[in-house]
C-alpha cells in the first residue's frame, strides 16, 4: 500500500512556505511555473526548427549547387521544414532567377533570413521579462514584510521581543530568495537560447554567401562559355 504521509507532508510545507511570503511569493510562484513552460516550450521549438540537425543536409545541397545539379538541390530542400534549409532554399531559388539582379536576390533573402531569425527567437522576450521582474517582485515582498515586521514590533512597545522581530525578518527574505530563484534559471535560459539563435545567425551568413558566390561564379563562366562561343 502506498503512504502518502511524505507527500501530504511537502504539500503542506509548500503552502506554508506561501503564505509566509504573502502575496508577492504567489505572483514569483506562477512566474516559476510559467518560467518552466516557456523553457520546455522553447526546447521544443528549436527542435522542431531543426536548431541542433539539418546542417549536414544543407551542406550537401550547397555542395550539390556548385556542382551544377540546381534542380536535385531545390527537390530536396523543397519539403524541409528545417530554419537552414527554408533560408538556403530562398537563397537558392533568388540567386537563380533571372528577374532578381543581384541586389533584389540579396535584400529578398536578406527578408526570409530576418523572418526565420525572429521565428527562432520567438519566446525570448517574456523570459527576459520574467528575469528582470522575479527579482523585483522578491525586494517589494521583503520590503513590504518588514514594514509589516518593524510595525509589529513598534504595536508590541516595551513589551518587544527580538524573536518576533526576527521571524518577521526571515519571512520577508523568503521572497528575496524565491524571486533569485526564479530569475537565475530564466536568465541561464535566456543567454543559452541567444546563443543557440547567434549561431544560427552565423550559420545562415555563411551559407548565403557561399550560394551567392558560386551563383555569382556561374553567371561569369556562361558569359566567357557564350563570349567563346562567339
């Protein structure tokens, strides 16, 4: 049979924990639990956008590009939901069109690679946010605990004791402590996540200049071929 008690027992402690800290520790206690969503969300979408795969992909159909086999390169990134192979397929298709010079092909990937940066950064900001307010939250629960204590202390006059004044003080802290602990993790979130969109950034960077190059390079090669030719 299974026992409870230990799980009772935590519950209690919890709720306990929150009413000492009065209402600023249930405003920090959603934060937390809105923190571990957005953070669970976002592992999820970067996975999704294939943050951490897809790069060997895309590598071979640049490779396959300069090879000359545009249309097996555009066959298989066509389907691919991946953030690399969306902007390479851009990339792709707008250095090869004969309506774009090149300063129209550049700006119209320079959109999608803006479109799919900001796709992978969606989620960011309410992390930041709650970085920036769990603190706060936890100072104006502690400052408000100690009016509250000093005040409790000036009620009591000659008959204070130090023990009262001391338990009102380690229950405002309780806040301070919650709102650290709230904030840290979504600041560690936040930089992890900033840096996972940075390399992106640089990834992306690097794959439509090579496309551009090589495009570049094969324009002027049929040119000399048709000058030849001539």
């Amino acid at each position: 049979m299974l026992d409870y008690a230990p799980l009772s027992d935590a519950t209690l402690s919890a709720i306990a924990f929150l009413k000492a800290g009065g209402p600023s520790i249930w405003a920090i206690a959603a934060l937390s639990v809105i923190t571990v969503a957005l953070i669970l969300w976002k592992i999820w979408d970067l996975i999704w956008l294939g943050a951490w795969t897809g790069g060997r992909r895309v590598e071979g159909s640049i490779i396959a590009w300069q090879d000359g086999n545009s249309d097996i390169v555009l066959a298989d990134l066509r389907n691919r939901r991946t953030i690399r192979a969306r902007f390479a397929r851009t990339a792709f298709q707008a250095s090869s069109n004969p309506e774009f010079d090149r300063e129209t092909a550049q700006d119209e990937t320079l959109r999608v690679a803006k479109l799919c940066l900001a796709r992978a950064r969606a989620g960011l900001r309410p992390l930041e946010l709650i970085a920036t307010i769990a603190p706060l939250l936890g100072l104006l629960g502690t400052v408000l605990g100690m009016i509250s204590a000093f005040q409790a202390l000036q009620e009591a006059g000659a008959r204070a004791d130090p023990s009262m004044l001391a338990g009102g003080i380690w229950e405002a802290l309780l806040t301070t402590a919650a709102g650290m602990a709230v904030a840290i993790p979504a600041s560690v979130a936040v930089t992890w996540f900033e840096s996972i969109t940075d390399r992106l950034r640089l990834e992306m960077e690097d794959i439509g200049t090579r496309i551009f190059q090589t495009a570049r390079a094969q324009k002027t090669k049929q040119v000399l071929s048709g000058l030849a030719a001539e």
